[in-house]
C-alpha cells in the first residue's frame, strides 16, 4: 500500500479540524478551552503485494530490410608514394686493367703475341690500341705449310661537352701464306722420282691493308630522342701478284624515337669498290634503308625496306619481322623477311678462302630470305631456333682455276642456288662461373647450274665450354668443332667430298700473382689432317705455351 495514501486523508483531516476549531474559537466566547481528550491516529494492517518485474518475449522473426544507397565517385587528391628499392648485397665487380700483354710458343715453330692498352685517365676520351701477331712454320712435315699474321690499329672516341662525339680507326693488317698445295698434287701425280718443289718466296701471297674511318654522331641522348650519325670508312689492299683494291663507303643514319621504345629509321649508304690487275673493275651499290619499329607488352613489329641501286637498277627488298612473346620469358616466336646486294670484292673473296686467284671477277649477289624460329629462356638457358629458306642469285662457289697447274689456286665461279636452312645456338650457365655455349647450322643447297656448291659446308657444329674460378685467376677452356667434308670438283671433272673435320682444342690460363701468368693451349687433339680447300690439308695437332701480365 502506498503511504502517501494513508497520510493525504489525515492531513485533510487534521486541517479540518484545526479550521472547525478556529471557527468555534471565533464563535465561543473568550475564555478557556479544556481538552477532553488527545487525539490519536493509527494506520489499519495491510497486506505487502510483491511484483517481480519480467523481460518481453523474444521477438525471433527474421525481416529482410531493404536499403537504397546512391553511388557516388569521389575524387581524392594525394601525393604519390616513394617508392624505393630494396637494398640487395651483390657480388662485386671484378678488377679492370688498362693493359694485356700476352706472348708464347709453339709447335709447329709458332710464335705468338698481343697486346693491347686503353687511355682512361684523360676526361672525355676513350682510346685503345692494340697489336698481334701470330705465325706457324710446318715445312718439316709439309713443304711451305706456314703462314703469319700481324695486325694492329688505333681506335679513339671523344666526347664533347655539347653532347656530340666523334670516333677516328686506323688499322693495319699483313697476312703472308704459301701456296702448299703442290704436295698433295705430288702424291696424286706419284712424282716421287722429280717431285714437285718450290723455294717460300715462290709461292708466297702477301696481303697488305690499310683501314681508316671517321665519324660523327650524338654521345648523349638528346631532348627530341633523335639519334644521329655520319661515317666514312675506306681501305687500301695490295697483294705481291700485282692486285690493288680500293673501298669507300660513306654511311649517313638518322633515328626518332618514340614512347622511348618505338624507333623511326633513316639510312642511307654510298659504296664504291675500284679492284685493279690487268683491267680495272669497279662495284658501285647505293642504298636506301628506311624502317620503323613498334614495340607493344607482348608482341613487336619491324616494317622497312632494302633499296639498293646498281648501274641505274633498283631492287627491292623487304626488311620485316614480327615477333610474339607466347610464355613472358620462356618463349617466344618470330617471322621476317630480309634481303641485299652483297658485295663480292677481292677483299671479301679472300678473306673466305686465301688461296684465290689474284684475278678474280666482282659480282653482286642478290638474295631474299624468309625465316621463322622460336627463342627464350629456360632455366636459365638461352636457346634460338631457326628455320629459313634463301634465294641467292649469283652466289660465290670455288673451284680450280686450272687443275693442272702446279700452283693450287681458286677462281670463283657464280652460279643461282636455293638454301634451306637451320640453325639452332644456346648458352647455358651451369653454375657460377661455369658457361656452355653451343651452336648447330645445317644447310641445303640446290645450285641451278652446278652439279654441287663447291666448297660450302653443309653441316657445322661447334661447342665451347668455359670455367672460370671466383678469384678470376684460373681459367679453363674446352672447345669441340665438327664439319662435313664440303663437295669440290676432283681433277678429272667429277664431284667428290673432302674429308670431315673433327676437332677438340683445351686451354687453361693461371695468374701466379695479381698481374703476371702463364696459359697453354692445344689444338686438334684428334690430329685430324681435314682439307677445307681442295690440297690443302690444315695443321695437325699444334700447342702454344706462354706467359700473360695484366696492368
């Protein structure tokens, strides 16, 4: 029960009672009052009512609620991150030296030397010179079966302040061989009872050449992204047997880049050749070279053209490649087509096959070349493999210029041939310091006059192992080489095959101290006596020992 209940009805009352006395004391008469009797108020007995408060029932019905939200895009502005790279330890960078010096000897009666020395210490300039020289005599096994080579030059780069650069060479090269051969002819003759013989300086070819080449171009990048060079490069060659070749080739290139990747090209090429003996014979080609590149994420794309003028006649080739990444890294594939005028000078002729005639004809061969292969990485392996075909118009072959003559010597002989080939190369590091290099090239060829190409190889192998300690001080060095016995024209007008090279060659080179070594070297372990040139059978097994120093 509540109490105010209970005391609200007595303070009424009390209040009454104290107004109805009022009253009556205003009424009565004054006096004195007498107070019968005290009044004395009590409370009935209730009963205590005891209410336990209780939750609500749990409201378990599940409502889905549906809410309407606008979209909106806010841009913020923020700075961009700094990105920097993590720091990785790397391994050092093995010393460098100004100068190599490196002098031996051998067997059979060799001797060899080079060295070589680059300016570093002047501000802007770049220059090296060099010099070699290596010479063999096996004349106690086979008469006149020597040869020499001696060649040095001078190179210099300097670099202006402006931005541009120029570039100066100076080379010189005299190359002396025999023209052995007449041993074999003894053997094929049986001329036992008057053999054959020459004294050294009657058979001797001797080729002199002088090199020299100018330049200009940008050292540096340039703010428009535009690359810019001009050349000139000449030579002078002479024989003992009367023969003068002279070359100037003139070069002027101009490439923009784009997107820093995408080059735009320009070149333009003038080559004059002038080769003297009984009569004088010029080459003269002129050249066209324009193209452009477009590199994407995953694919990229060569278009240009080969325009070569001769004696007043255009030709036209292609110069285009395409090529997809198919797996980033792993593999890759491309396709292109290509072609030239390639010269076919003394100088070239020689250089591929020494024992030509002094008299030769210079002819232009014009080829097309279609080609496709795949390439990448494997576990470290870098692999490329290549299928191609070839249309060769006047392709240089080698034959006798005259099979009876005691002087073994070739003529060019030029003729159409179609090529299919392939060619495969890897290189795969095995461990730290441990490289393999290999490369296989088989090619078919179908000439449409001759019966054979003479004196082409069809199949070359060649293989090249190297280890190199961590110090730098040790060096090992494998190499294998295989090649068929190439086809040639046997003195009595039928095809026939030379015998095949099979060839392996080590070498080790030690430095005993920080600047001075030692290396040797051994050719043709197998001793194989392979005639690459018709007659002439090359050097058997042949060592070279000798001391090193780097400064």
């Amino acid at each position: 029960m509540n109490i105010n209940s209970i005391y609200r009805p007595l303070a009424l009352l009390i209040f009454a009672l104290g107004a109805l006395q009022t009253a009556q004391a205003q009424d009565l008469p004054g006096g004195e009052v007498d107070v019968i009797k005290s009044f004395d108020a009590r409370l009935l007995e209730t009963d205590k009512i005891n209410i336990r408060p209780e939750l609500p029932p749990l409201d378990t019905i599940t409502r889905l609620q549906t809410y309407s939200a606008l979209n909106k895009t806010l841009e913020v502005e923020y700075l961009p991150p700094k990105i920097r790279p993590l720091a990785m330890s790397r391994d050092g960078l093995p010393e460098s030296y100004n100068g190599f010096l490196k002098a031996g000897v051998g067997l059979p009666n060799a001797f060899y030397g080079e060295g070589s020395y680059y300016v570093t210490s002047v501000k802007n300039l770049d220059l090296g010179l060099y010099a070699r020289h290596f010479a063999a005599n096996n004349s106690k096994k086979v008469e006149n079966q020597r040869f020499s080579e001696t060649n040095g030059g001078i190179d210099g780069t300097y670099y202006f302040d402006q931005g541009f650069a120029v570039n100066g060479k100076l080379k010189y090269n005299r190359d002396a061989l025999y023209f052995y051969g007449y041993n074999e002819l003894n053997e094929q003759l049986d001329t036992s009872r008057t053999p054959i013989s020459f004294e050294a300086e009657e058979i001797k070819q001797r080729f002199n050449i002088i090199d020299a080449s100018a330049s200009i171009f940008n050292g540096e990048r340039t703010e428009a992204d535009f690359n810019y060079f001009a050349g000139v490069e000449t030579y002078l060659m002479r024989d003992n047997y009367a023969s003068r070749e002279n070359g100037l080739k003139l070069t002027l290139n101009a490439m923009k880049w784009f997107n820093n990747s995408d080059p735009l090209q320009l070149k333009l090429i003038t080559d004059f050749t002038s080769f003297k003996n009984s009569e004088k014979q010029t080459l003269n080609n002129f050249y066209l070279q324009p193209s452009y590149t477009y590199h994407a994420d995953r694919f990229k794309v060569k278009v240009g053209a080969n325009i070569v003028s001769h004696e007043d006649n255009f030709s036209f080739f292609p110069d285009i490649e395409a090529s997809v990444n198919i797996i980033e890294g792993l593999i890759g594939a491309y396709i292109g087509a290509g072609g030239d005028l390639q010269k076919n000078t003394f100088r070239s002729l020689s250089d591929y096959n020494p024992f030509i005639e002094s008299k030769v004809q210079l002819e232009n061969t014009r080829y097309y070349h279609f080609y496709g292969g795949i390439k990448g990485n494997f576990k470290g392996v870098d692999y490329n493999a290549q299928l191609g075909y070839k249309t060769a118009e006047d392709l240089a072959l080698f034959v006798l210029s005259d099979p009876m003559d005691s002087i073994v010597r070739f003529n060019p002989v030029y003729d159409s041939v179609d090529v299919f080939l392939f060619k495969a190369s890897l290189s795969a590091p095995i461990f730290k310091g441990f490289e393999l290099i290999g490369s296989i090239s088989q090619s078919i060829f179908s000439p449409q006059r001759e019966e054979k190409a003479w004196h082409l190889p069809t199949l070359s192998v060649n293989a090249t192992a190297r280890y190199t300690t961590p110090d730098q001080n040790l060096r090992f060095t494998g190499e294998f080489f295989l090649e068929n016995g190439v086809p040639f024209l046997n003195r009595e007008g039928m095809a026939d095959n030379l015998n095949a090279l099979f060839d392996v060659s080590v070498g080790a080179e030690y430095y005993f101290t920080k600047n001075i070594g030692g290396f040797v070297q051994i050719n043709n372990l197998a001793n194989n006596r392979r005639q690459r040139w018709q007659d002439y059978p090359t050097f058997g097994l042949n060592a070279l020992v000798g001391v090193s120093a780097r400064f």
